[in-house]
C-alpha cells in the first residue's frame, strides 16, 4: 500500500520498489551494532533485529499547482545494476498518478546515482525511450558536468542520454523553483550537485531528503557517512548538521528517500548539531 501525506494544498506519495536489508558495513562503515543498540528505542523500524539497515528504494509523487513531479526513478530494469529493480514497480507507479504515467509533468532526479535514475528509461523495440513520454526531466547541472567522476554503474548511456536524445531533459541549477509551491535546496557531498526538495504549502512544509541520509541515525550522529558512495564525506556530514540546524524542532515534515515505512517523521534536537528522527505514526 502506497503512503500519502498532504502539505498544505500538495500531496505526496510513495511508490515502492523494494526495501532491502543491508548489512551497516557495506553502507554505512562506520555504523557499530552497539551504537544501534543504544539508539534502537527511536530507529526501530529502521533496522531489523538483526542490526541491518532497512534500506527503501521508492518514488515520491508530487501534485502542485497541477503540476505533477516524479521525484527519483529508483533502480530500473537494466541487468547490470547492483540491485535488482522490479518490474512491477511501472504498474505501481502507474496507479498512483493521476492519470498515470503519460501524465507525468516533470521527472527530477536529486542526482544521478543508479538508484535514483534507473526507470528514467524503458527499452521498446530494442530502443532506450523516456518512460514518461509527456515529462520534462529536471536533472542537476553541476551533477551531469561531473558525473564522468563517479559514473560507476553507466547510468549516463542508460538513463540520461536518452533523455537528451529526446529532446527532454533540463539541466537546473541547485536553487530551481519547480512551482510556486516546490523547490530545490542544494545539499551536496553525496554528490557535487545533490539537492533535496523543500515543499512550502499554506503554511506547512516539507523535505524530501534525497540522499542527505540513507537512514536517520545520520542525523542524531551526522558524522556516520556513506563512503563508499559519497563524493565528500566530510561535506555530506556538514550538510546534515546543516538540515539539523535548520530543521530540527520545527513543524516540518522530513520524508527520507531511503526511509522504509512509516518514511515521515520530524527532527527533534538533541545537542548542538544532532537530532532524533521522531516518526509519524
């Protein structure tokens, strides 16, 4: 079942592929069972009772102002990804758009790793074609201009220069508005040009996070990095400081791109730069 959450006058939700369980070590290195452990009355449903990080590809669906936004394709069907996509994941998506895919306005990528990207692009006769033929695809300008560096799984051919090749993409800056209601925030380290998108609705608001955290242990200890996929690590860790100072004991819903359900949740302070994750139930 879908989650849905409305802010304001937007509503939001999240589409499943898979939720995966991961072992912390090939994620997060620096992740120790004991400090799960000490932390486990909060992050519960974010690991299992093995010690593993439950860790969800998903989709978020984004209707403002009429416009309708796909926030991150996850992993797609190419056979050479490191995780395996689910073809079933379209028909999900299908159904939870209004009007389904070919009435997808816009498709944005927060940045261009393979699990962000991969359904950007489905194969029909042996060709690579947009799978939301009536979209523009937003991806990020500083992103795309550096991602001959960290191209580790070939998403450029797959998933984006197809996309070009169709006349589709838009290449946007950190700061770029998508309606009145919806914008990019830049939050690199992940990647050079990482962004997560801010909602701001009728008083209420929102942050889809992108990969700012694989898990919300990173913002009770915002030093415990994803290094074997962070651009800078030292610059992600500032980044979540940053989400922290601004957000923490805030009225702001955070929904976690690789958050498995319940997904939402709010900062809540804990020290100078630190904050539990108190979930949405």
């Amino acid at each position: 079942m879908n989650l849905m959450w409305r802010v304001g006058e937007v509503t939001v939700t999240r589409v499943e592929e898979s939720v995966i369980p991961l072992r912390p070590e090939l994620l997060l290195p620096d992740l120790a069972n004991e400090l799960i452990e000490r932390e486990r009355p909060w992050v519960d449903p974010y690991f299992d009772d093995q010690g593993r990080i439950r860790l969800s590809i998903h989709s978020f669906v984004v209707v403002s102002d009429g416009i309708t936004i796909v926030i991150d394709t996850c992993v797609g069907g190419a056979p050479e990804r490191p995780l395996p996509g689910d073809p079933a994941f379209l028909d999900r998506l299908d159904e939870a758009v209004p009007g389904g895919l070919n009435a997808v306005d816009v498709v944005l990528c927060t940045h261009l790793h393979f699990d962000h990207v991969g359904w950007n692009t489905v194969v029909t006769d042996g060709v690579r074609v947009p799978t939301f033929p009536n979209a523009r695809y937003l991806f990020g300008r500083v992103d795309w201009e550096t991602l001959a560096d960290h191209d580790r799984e070939g998403v450029a051919d797959t998933c984006i220069q197809p996309i070009i090749d169709a006349g589709s993409a838009r290449f946007v800056d950190t700061d770029h508005r998508l309606t009145g209601e919806v914008r990019l925030v830049a939050t690199p380290g992940h990647t050079p040009g990482h962004v997560s998108v801010l909602i701001e609705s009728s008083g209420e608001s929102a942050l889809i996070t992108g990969d700012t955290a694989h898990s919300p242990i990173q913002f009770a200890h915002p030093e415990l990095a994803a290094t074997p996929f962070d651009a800078d690590s030292e610059q992600a860790a500032d980044t979540r400081r940053r989400l922290v100072d601004r957000y923490a004991d805030t009225d702001t819903l955070v929904l976690g791109t690789h958050f498995p359900p319940p997904t939402a949740g709010r900062l809540v302070r804990r020290g100078a730069a630190a904050a539990t994750f108190s979930t949405l139930r």
